[in-house]
C-alpha cells in the first residue's frame, strides 16, 4: 500500500513516530546521494555493507503492507519476527472518518 493509500485511511499517519522515522531516514539518505544518478552505481558499491543495509531497508520499509484489511499482516508479521521488530511499537494509527 503507497504511503498516498495508507494516508486516505489514516489522516494522522503524518504524525506517527513511525512516519517520522521513516522521513528522516528518507531525508538523510537523499542528502548523501550524488547530486547526478550517473554515478549511484559506484557510489552504491563502494558503501559499507550495514551502511547499504540500512538504505536497502527503506525502500522495504516504505513499500512494506501490513494493512490487515488487505490480507498482507500474515507476511508483515513473518517478516518483523524474522528481524525483531516490533510494529505496535510506533503507537496505532487512527481510521479517518467518513
């Protein structure tokens, strides 16, 4: 689900700690990229492998769907015990009215 979904149900996602998280990763990420895309292949290469990881797991982490109306929690909670983590731990988004 795009973050543009998740927003259509969830008005106060903007205001999550896991949002949050998320953009300031985002942001960080996108000021130590190359100003050009040429040379994000070797860029990309020459990081250090936990620093790769790291970036690799954004784009996870933003694409990731654990709505459980969509029927995705089953994967999301596979993969969060696989790696430890703890998705509540963010605090629950609220449903937006209609």
């Amino acid at each position: 689900m795009s973050a543009y979904a998740l927003e259509a149900v969830a008005d106060d996602l903007k205001g999550s700690v896991a949002w949050q998280a998320i953009d300031a990763k985002k942001q960080a990420w996108k000021a130590q990229l190359p100003q050009q895309p040429g040379p994000w292949l070797e860029w990309l290469i020459g990081l250090p492998p936990a620093e790769l990881m790291d970036l690799l797991a954004l784009p996870v982490a933003m694409t990731l769907n654990a709505v459980p109306s969509t029927g995705a929690a089953a994967n999301a909670n596979a993969l969060a015990n696989a790696v430890g983590l703890d998705m509540a731990i963010g605090g629950r988004l609220r449903r937006r009215a209609t």
